[in-house]
C-alpha cells in the first residue's frame, strides 16, 4: 500500500474552493445515481464531512475520497426539525481528459478551483483507483481519517483485476478476480452497520450460510465510526434466487390456465429449492439468537408495533387512492395481533437479516444457499435496523418475494407462488423446529406491512408494477 499510504494529504481537500468548485457537477450527477436517497427533492448546496487524497491530485491520475453531505429542502414527513441531510461516500478520479472506456463515469469537467482544467469522473469504474482500496484493505492501511481493517485468516492476493458491477444497486460493487466482492456504502451513517456487525458475529458462530467479510472499511470522525465498505468472498458462478425463481418459471411458458402447474413438473425444479432456502433461512436466524441477545415482545412492545404498522396503512392509503377501499380490511391484521397481544400472548425477538428477499439469497453452483445485504432497510435509521424483531418479518418478506416472482410471468401463476411459500415454510421449520404458519396472525400482519410498503413504493417509482401488491392486498383485507 506504499503508494497511497505515502499520500495521506487532507489539504486539498479540506479548502473550501474544491467543494465549491465540485458543487455545481455534483448537483446534477447525484440525483442521477440509483444509490442516491433524495430524489425528487433539488439539492440546494453540500458540505465536507470528511475527505482524503488516495492519490494526489495532482499526478496523472489523482483519486479523492469525500463524504460529503448533501442538503435538500424537508419533506413532510421529516416536519420543520432542522435535518442536516444525508451523507455519501464519493469516490473521484481526477485526470486531465477521460479515456472513451471511461465515458460512463464522467462527473464533468472543472473550470475554476484547486483542480481547475482537469476532469473528475466516477472512480470506481477505473481498475487503477479500485486496485487502491484493495491494495489498503490487503495492508490493513490507515490514511487519514479513513482505517482498512481485515481477517488475516483469509489471503488477499495483490494481482486481483478489479471489475465494477454495473447492474442498478443501492450501493456501489467491485468484483476482484472472481475471489472477492467489495460492496461500497454510499448512504453513510455514524454507529456499527449490520451489513458488516452481523456477517462477523455469523462468521464466529461458524454459520457457512453467509460468507465471511475479509476486510472491510471505516472513518474515524468526530468521535463517531462510520463503515464504508466490506470484502467478502465472491460466490463464483453463483445466481441469485430472483433470477433463478424467473428462470424457471420461463420453463412453463405453455402452460395452460392461470393457477395450473402442469407444465412446471416439480413447481418447475423450486419447490425443491424454496425448501432449501428456508432451512438456510433457519440455520441464520438459529445462529444469529446464539450469538446476540433476544428479547421478549409483550402487551406493551407490540402495541407499539401494531401501531407502526397502522400508521403507515394510514399513509399508504391517503398517498395511494387505489388502497382505500381494502384498509379496513387491512386493519383487521394488526387489531388480531394486538387483541392476541391483550390477551397476555407474547413473542421473541431477535437480530433478523431485516430486507430479506429472493434477490439476497445466493444459489452456488453446488446446490448451496447463501444470503447476504444485512444492511437493512437502508432508508430506516440505523439504531432501528438493529433493534430485535420476530424472524417473521423476515420469513414475510421471503413470503411476499415469491409472490412478486409469480406475477412477474404472463400470465401469473398464484398456484406457483402459493406452493413455494409452503415448501419454503416446511423447509424453515424442519430447522427451527417452528412453522411459521403456526403464528398465522404475527405473519399476516407481517405480510400486510410488508404488502402496503410495496403498493407506496411502486406507486411512485414503477405503477407498472402496482398490480402486483394489489393483488396481495385483496387476498389480505379479505383473509379471516
């Protein structure tokens, strides 16, 4: 890590003039990235949290690391509290013109400012600046406020040719050499993110079904630890259960009626697989109340999350005119659960992956599931994202994943997706030693939060897809 340990120069980065000479590319570049979180509000300016040169600017190739905030007007929902706007992880190569392989990453061009005349551009899509992370976590380098950390159990060799992932993620990916993944945090909040604290405590549990972090990232700032990034080991050759669960539904597109299976066989080979995926499941929630504490969810606790789920039906609906009619129905799930509750009724909670779907789980070419994302929710507050919960909200989310891949093929097949959430119940309870549908109540109002999520959020990014938890919302608001 000579190279950029030996450049650790804040002075640049910290004048002024290089935020404010930034400021006007970066206002029209943020908003345009699918990672960042404040779209449909304009950015009104941004301010340096933290910044340090990987490599010197000034050389042919400079590469800067900022966290910067950016600051847009509130909105509803955040009310008139003053709100000091959410924090990114850039990463900008600076060089006197791009090459045409680089043409996606451009940011733009400077005209004024330290690095007036030269060119600042996405740095992750060049091999020479992502060489540079790997190369500081390989030697555990501190630069700056920025500290690389690693498990010197697993070998990071130095000649790995790094590739940017460039399908749409909520952060950003490199591929090194097919041996390692490093996901970069873009949305970058101070305290232990799960995405790296849960994958550790499985790791030291010993749970294969989540791969063990190599290296990862944080700054050191204001007496506040933020994490970066992780390395984890690549699943070569693997293919993540959405695609998986479409590829084989694609296998009976000749079937006949809606709802008639014949033409998959064996729920076209995934029942078999659902199955496997909730013993996985099972095996990393077991591993998960051995290692952290649980807790106990009486009157007073699920009121309490009764009520969240009620207030955001009632957003939901007022947002999205279409789920009106079915929220009374809909509020029958969460008033059982509370009377259930009432009634001296009480549940465990634990730490749970927290965003669990289909397209979190890996299947490796050997047969064996793996999950990964334990970041959560990343639009939710840290400290909430690491509170325990039921394993239910997690088995509801895997619940409604298989139902989005159903209605995803023309015409959709409910019987598929009704078969596979039962084999991937049986398969979780095989392992727990608890079915999920013994809890009827806790996992319909599970799958009723889950499902009204679904409805705002497709409302406003894709309609197109809004019939898809519509249709879960009619089965719910009608279920006994």
């Amino acid at each position: 890590m000579s190279e950029a340990a030996t450049h650790s120069s804040t002075v640049a980065v910290a004048r002024p003039e290089l935020l404010a000479s930034l400021d006007p590319l970066l206002r029209e570049w943020l908003p345009r990235q699918r990672w960042f979180a404040g779209k449909g509000r304009p950015v009104t300016g941004f301010s340096l949290v933290g910044g340090v040169e990987l490599l010197p600017p000034t050389a042919k190739l400079g590469l800067l690391h900022l966290l910067v905030r950016a600051h847009q007007p509130l909105t509803p929902a955040q009310g008139a509290a003053p709100h000091p706007g959410d924090c990114y992880q850039l990463l900008i190569g600076v060089r006197e013109a791009l090459p045409p392989r680089l043409a996606p990453a451009l940011i733009g061009h400077l005209e004024e400012g330290p690095l007036a005349g030269r060119t600042v551009y996405e740095a992750l899509y060049d091999a020479r600046p992502a060489g540079v992370l790997l190369e500081a976590l390989r030697t555990q380098a501190r630069i700056g406020e920025l500290r690389f950390e690693r498990d010197r159990r697993q070998e990071i060799r130095d000649d790995l040719v790094p590739r940017l992932v460039t399908s749409e993620q909520s952060n950003s990916s490199i591929v090194y050499g097919d041996t390692f993944i490093l996901k970069v945090l873009r949305r970058i909040l101070p305290g232990n993110n799960p995405d790296l604290e849960l994958p550790l405590m499985l790791s030291r549990e010993g749970c294969a079904r989540v791969p063990a972090p190599a290296a990862w990232m944080m700054a050191d700032l204001d007496e506040e630890t933020y994490v970066l990034g992780v390395l984890q080991p690549f699943v070569r050759g693997a293919t993540d259960g959405w695609e998986l669960a479409l590829r084989e539904l694609a296998k009976g597109e000749d079937f006949g009626a809606v709802g008639d299976l014949s033409g998959f066989g064996d729920l076209g080979g995934f029942g078999s697989e659902a199955r496997a995926l909730g013993r996985a499941t099972a095996e990393v929630h077991t591993a998960l109340a051995r290692a952290l504490p649980t807790v106990t969810l009486g009157h007073v606790q699920m009121g309490l999350l009764v009520d969240g789920m009620t207030e955001r039906l009632e957003a939901a609906a007022q947002a999205v005119p279409a789920l009106r009619p079915y929220a009374p129905g809909l509020r029958t799930a969460f008033e059982a659960l509370a009377d259930l509750a009432a009634e001296g009724h009480t549940w465990t909670a634990q730490r749970i992956h927290g965003d669990l779907h289909l397209g979190q789980c890996l299947r490796s070419p050997s047969g064996e599931w793996s999950l990964i994302d334990f970041e959560g929710e990343p639009s939710k507050p840290l400290a909430e994202r690491r509170m325990p919960q039921p394993p239910a909200r997690d088995i509801a989310g895997m619940l409604r994943s298989f139902d989005y891949a159903a209605h995803s093929h023309r015409p959709s097949v409910a019987g598929w997706a009704d078969a596979c959430r039962a084999a991937y119940c049986t398969g979780y309870a095989e392992v727990s030693g608890a079915d999920p549908r013994a809890d009827p109540l806790l996992l319909r109002a599970y799958e009723t939060d889950k499902a009204v999520y679904e409805v705002l959020y497709e409302a406003r990014h894709r309609p197109d897809w809004l019939p898809v938890p519509m249709a879960a919302i009619r089965r719910l608001a009608a279920s006994p």
